[in-house]
C-alpha cells in the first residue's frame, strides 16, 4: 500500500522540478532574446524596452521566481498550509497564496529599487 502513494507523490515531484527547469530554461531564452532584439537595429522595440523594462522583463521575472520559489519549498517542506489573522489556507490555497505574496514583494521590491 505504501508504493501505491509514493508512486504519486514522486511523480508529483519530478513534474515539479521539470517544471521548475523548463520554466527557468524558458527565462533565459527569453531574456536572451530580449537582448538581442534590444542591440538589433530595429528602433521602436529598443525604445519600448528601453523606457518600459520593469515591464517587460521585471514583472514577468517577478511571476516566475515566486512561481519556482513556491514550487521549491513545497517539494522540500510538502504541502503548504498558510495561517493568517485566524485564516487558514489548506489545499491549493497555500500555494496561491504564497505566490501572491511572493510576487507582490518582488513587484514591491522592483518600484522601491528602481
């Protein structure tokens, strides 16, 4: 009986972390590709980038660092369950939770520093 729940449990773990590694694969391509566009000569995506970077490489960085945060601690913690004022959050609601507050930090932390 217990192979019968571990099976899925580390099924669960390696989807994570293949997760994890595709979406930071994904991140780096993508950053790549903001690059070159940004040293290419076409001019009105240079100036967008340029005048807009927060936006265009900051929050979408922001999203998917808590993403991977959350997807980090709950494969070495398990399962997250998150209480607040009185409120608990059990179930999917941990990590939803968790992701806004991550992602609002990182969304803070780039106004305040930029």
């Amino acid at each position: 009986m217990e192979n019968e729940r571990s099976a899925p449990v580390s099924l669960r773990r390696t989807a994570q972390w293949l997760a994890v590694a595709g979406i930071s694969v994904g991140a780096i391509v993508a950053l790549f590709s903001i690059i070159y566009a940004y040293l290419s000569d076409y001019s009105l995506f240079k100036d967008v980038l340029a005048e807009h970077v927060r936006a265009v490489v900051g929050i979408p960085m922001a999203a998917v660092s808590s993403f991977c945060v959350v997807i980090v601690l709950e494969n070495r913690s398990g399962r997250i369950e998150i209480e607040i004022a009185g409120l608990k959050f059990k179930g999917a609601a941990g990590p939803v939770i968790l992701w806004m507050l991550g992602f609002f930090i990182f969304t803070a932390s780039i106004r305040l520093l930029w």
